[in-house]
C-alpha cells in the first residue's frame, strides 16, 4: 500500500509541475520570474501529489469511513489545497476568488456527489461483470 501510495505521489506531483510549467510558459512566456517562484510552483506540486496522489487513493481504496464522510472530507481537502494553490500561484488571482469560498464549496462538494455517484456505478458494474464471469 505504502509503495503504491508513495508511487501516486510522485506521479500526480511530476505531472502537475510539468502542467503548470506549462501553463505558465503559455501566460508569461518572456517574462523573468524570481528564483523563489520556482518553490512556490514546487509547492503547489507536493499539495496536488498529496491530495490526488495519496489522500484521494488512501481515502477511497484503504479506508472503511461512509461514503458521506469520505466525500465530505475529499471536498474541504480539495477546497482548501485549491485555495493554497491559487495562493502560490498568484496572490492577486487569490484575492480575486476569496470572496466566493462558500460557492467554491458548494460546487466542489455536488461535483464530488455527482462523481461518486458514476464512479460508484461503474465499479459496481465491473464488480458485476467480474462476479459472472467466476459463476457460468
């Protein structure tokens, strides 16, 4: 479990510097950034590794909370990693979003309802399929 979590971590973090370099070579392309921006974008890689490399899986493949619990802990986690993000990122975006944190919450929370909601039915249907096959 630990080496797949520790996987998933480097994984999704790899991924997500590479995305906003990305992102921030097609914004600003020739512009000097200072060198502590550089940490900044280290920064908002480990939080994106963290939660969708090890909070998410851990959460959802590992733990025996409710699906209740486990959706609403995913939606404050993935609010809050969100916001952090956004703060790193840019201060002034920042501070343009952080009046619409309870909407920001209510839509991260019926996105992650909705979402659960498919890929609970998914799994049970590959769970199904998987089920009829061991009985002919």
């Amino acid at each position: 479990m630990f080496k797949q979590l520790k996987n998933n971590f480097f994984q999704a973090a790899f991924g997500s510097m590479v995305w906003i370099t990305i992102i921030c070579s097609l914004t600003d392309f020739f512009s000097k950034i200072p060198f502590n921006y550089v940490w900044n974008l280290i920064g908002i890689s480990g939080m994106v590794g963290l939660v969708f490399g090890i909070i998410y899986p851990y959460l959802w493949n590992y733990s025996t909370l409710k699906a209740s619990t486990n959706i609403i802990l995913c939606t404050g986690i993935n609010t809050l990693c969100a916001y952090a993000c956004v703060y790193l990122y840019s201060t002034q975006m920042f501070d343009l979003i952080r009046p619409f944190f309870i909407g920001v919450l209510l839509l991260t929370l019926i996105l992650h309802i909705i979402s659960f909601y498919f890929y609970s039915k998914h799994d049970n249907k590959k769970m199904a399929a998987t089920l009829n096959q061991l009985n002919p």
